[in-house]
C-alpha cells in the first residue's frame, strides 16, 4: 500500500518542491509539480501586480486544474502521489492580488472546477520567518522572482497562515523549517517520513528547533 496522496504546501521560498522530489522518491511514487516558470505573466504579475495580476492567476488555476486531471488515471491506495501545491490554496493568492470584480469572477470559475478536484490524504505546510525566505528566494535567484518585494512576501505568509489556521479538510503537518534543509538533515526527513507513515488525523505541529511535537 502506498502513502496515498501527499500534498506539499506553502509561501514562496519554503521549500517545497525540494521535499515534494524527495518524498516522491523515497516512496517510489508519482510526482506532480507546480509549473511557476511556464507561466508567461508572472514576470510581469511581480513587476506590476494590480495590472498582471488576474491574467497569473487564471493561467494557474487552469494548469493546476489540468494536472488535477491525471488522478483519475492513478490508482491512490496503491500508489503514492506527492505534489507540490494544494489546489485549493490558488485561492491564498486570488484573495490577496485581484479586486473585488476580479474575485467574483474567479471565484464562479473556480467553484465549478473544485467539484471534480481530488483532495489529498495529506497536506504538509512549511512554515519559516519571512528573514528565512527571503534569504532563499536570493539564493536560488529565480530570474521571474527578482521582481519579488518583501512587503508582498509578508502579505503573502500571513494569507497562508490564516488559512491554514482554519484548514480541516484533510490532516495536516505543519513544520517549521528555518534550521532545517531535508536535503542536508537526513535523520530529520526520516522523522518526517515516519509521521508520514502513522496517518495522523487532525492538525500535527513539528518543529525541528527542538524536534518537540505538538498537536491539535
């Protein structure tokens, strides 16, 4: 049996491609990714947002809806599948970046694509400081992210926080990760895949500053 549908989540720079790779590996499974640099207007969504911001959106949310597509192909109980992005967290974005006509549009296209969407059996949310992200983002220097401005990255962690503060409709892991690179810290991946493996319910906390563990 596999570990199911695993979705990786979070802000910008967090990481999560890199544990999504690793978790699809490990688990042998199948790996959908979040195809940022085929979208042709987020060079100019990060240069001028208000005017970008509608046209990034909707390429997203029907490309995402498009690889959605695929799971009717898969077999979720025997297979592992990670991805990393949450379908529904498009809308993290859509609530920050469009006005309120732009939003209402979105939301009747969006609404009627949720009804075919597969939800995950688990969704892992990275957290970090927003000085952790910022560091990232420069050092893997992104040419579409340069544009990139700290005030938009911290309206951006607190729309995920909210969200995932509310969140209920699968388990979820929330983990911290500024000390932590899972590329580096073997021992520390392990831990996360044994979580993995003991199908939590509800809402788990993993900080790997003390590896101390809370829960909800």
């Amino acid at each position: 049996m596999g570990a199911g549908y695993i979705a990786v989540e979070g802000p910008i720079g967090v990481g999560k491609t890199t544990l999504a790779e690793m978790l699809a590996r490990h688990f042998g499974g199948r790996l959908i990714l979040e195809l940022a640099e085929e979208n042709p207007f987020l060079p100019d969504f990060y240069r001028n947002r208000e005017r970008y911001a509608f046209h990034t959106q909707i390429f997203f949310l029907m490309s995402r809806y498009r690889q959605q597509e695929d799971f009717t192909s898969y077999d979720l109980f025997a297979e592992t599948v990670v991805s990393d992005y949450l379908f529904a967290k498009d809308r993290v974005f859509a609530r920050i970046n469009l006005s309120d006509r732009e939003l209402a549009l979105y939301d009747r296209v969006a609404t009627v694509l949720e009804q075919n969407i597969v939800w995950p059996d688990l969704v892992i949310y990275l957290t970090s400081s927003l000085e952790t992200l910022v560091k990232r983002i420069r050092q893997r220097d992104r040419a579409f992210e340069r544009g990139l401005d700290t005030e938009y990255l911290e309206i951006l962690c607190e729309s995920y926080g909210d969200y995932f503060f509310h969140y209920n409709r699968t388990p979820l892991l929330v983990v911290k990760t500024d000390n932590v690179d899972f590329s580096r810290h073997g021992e520390r991946f392990d831990y996360l895949v044994e979580k993995i493996l003991s199908r939590p319910t509800g809402t788990e906390y993993i900080s790997f500053d003390s590896m101390a563990i809370d829960g909800r």
